[in-house]
C-alpha cells in the first residue's frame, strides 16, 4: 500500500475518529529532524508560518510539543495528500493573506520571524470579543460561493488559523509518542470498563486509541 493510500484509508473528513500512528511511523522515518525536512505542499515561507504556529499552539513544557512529534511535517502531508483542491486553495489564500499581515506588522520577511512576534500576530486574532467569535464561527460554516467580497479576506485568514489548530490537535493527540508517553496506553487491552469514576482512571487521562 502506498503512502497516499494509507494517508485516505486512516483518516477521511474533518471528524476524525481514527488514530493514526502509522502516519508517525512514516514521518518519523523520512523527518527525523524538525528544520531538516522537505514540504510536499507547503511553501517555505508556509513552513516557517506553520512550524512558528503549532508550537505556539502546543508548546513543548514537560510533555512533547508539537514539533517533538512532527506535527508540521504532518498537516504538510494531509494537505498534499489528503485535502480537496478547492481546500488547499483556501488554505495558500489564507496563508498569504496572514503572511503579508505578518510583513506588514514587523516589516521583515515571514522567514525572519521568529516565535514571539508569530504569537503577538496571532493573539491579535483570537484577542476578539465573544459576538465577533461567534460571527467568525459563523462565517466559517458558510459555503465558500455564498461569502461575500467584503468577508472572504477574513474568511480566508481565519480558515488558515483553524485549519493549523485542527490538524495541530489531530495530529498531536493522534501520534505515537502522545498515545504512549501522555495519554493513558495499555499494548495488551483487557476488559472494557465503559463508565468508571474519573478518579480510578490512571493519571485521570483520556485512554490512547
């Protein structure tokens, strides 16, 4: 079986329900390391933005971080082998649109960016009151051919930032080294016990698919 076979075997649409190591095990044996890789769909400045994003959006602290589990490496490879096309037009788009914002704000390219003005752009962002959340939520919901020149900019800018969130938390919590090191992980399952107090389940963690 092929890699994009894998890829669309494990994991299909945006509500995914499957684990996904096997997609770990591939990264890890062609990325090893997190600045050496090669994006199959991303651009650099695209790899630079993501790689700054996902580690803001999970820092490493006593557990793994994003980037100790190849989570940039991982939406690179969704993107090029599992998103529609109308999709990774959309997320190029938004990625242009947050990279001249970017350019605009510190006025330096997107590759000399480093973590702490990627942070202080994006807390712009999400530093918004609950009525125009919600209205972006909204916006996010509508079909691409009903959104208006007027919202298509914030349209596509915040696509961008929630399409990196969603595959940073799937992508995280879905990987190998999580699944063992982090979530709650038994190799031999025994009995399935379905609905126990949250205090008798071991480090009170969600269980590892």
């Amino acid at each position: 079986m092929d890699r994009r076979t894998a890829l669309k075997n494990l994991s299909i649409g945006l509500g995914y329900t499957v684990a996904s190591p096997t997609i770990f095990n591939m990264l890890s044996s062609c990325t090893a390391e997190a600045s050496g890789w090669t994006p199959l769909f991303l651009s650099v400045d695209e790899k630079h933005m993501v790689t700054h994003l996902t580690d803001i959006i999970l820092p490493k602290t006593n557990t793994p971080g994003a980037l100790d589990v190849n989570v940039p490496q991982f939406l690179d490879l969704m993107y090029a082998d599992i998103e529609k096309k109308q999709n990774q037009d959309i997320f190029k788009k938004g990625a242009l649109i947050f990279g001249e914002a970017f350019k605009t704000k510190f006025d330096i390219e997107v590759v000399e960016g480093n973590k702490a003005q990627y942070e202080t752009l994006l807390g712009s962002y999400f530093k918004i009151s609950e009525t125009t959340e919600q209205a972006l939520l909204k916006l996010q919901r509508q079909p691409l051919e009903s959104i208006s020149k007027t919202d298509m900019g914030n349209y596509l800018l915040y696509n961008f930032l929630l399409s990196v969130r969603r595959y940073t938390l799937f992508g995280y919590y879905t990987s190998e080294k999580v699944g063992e090191t982090i979530l709650n992980y038994d190799p031999i399952p025994g009995e399935q016990k379905g609905c126990i107090p949250l205090e008798d389940v071991p480090n009170s963690n969600a269980w590892s698919l």
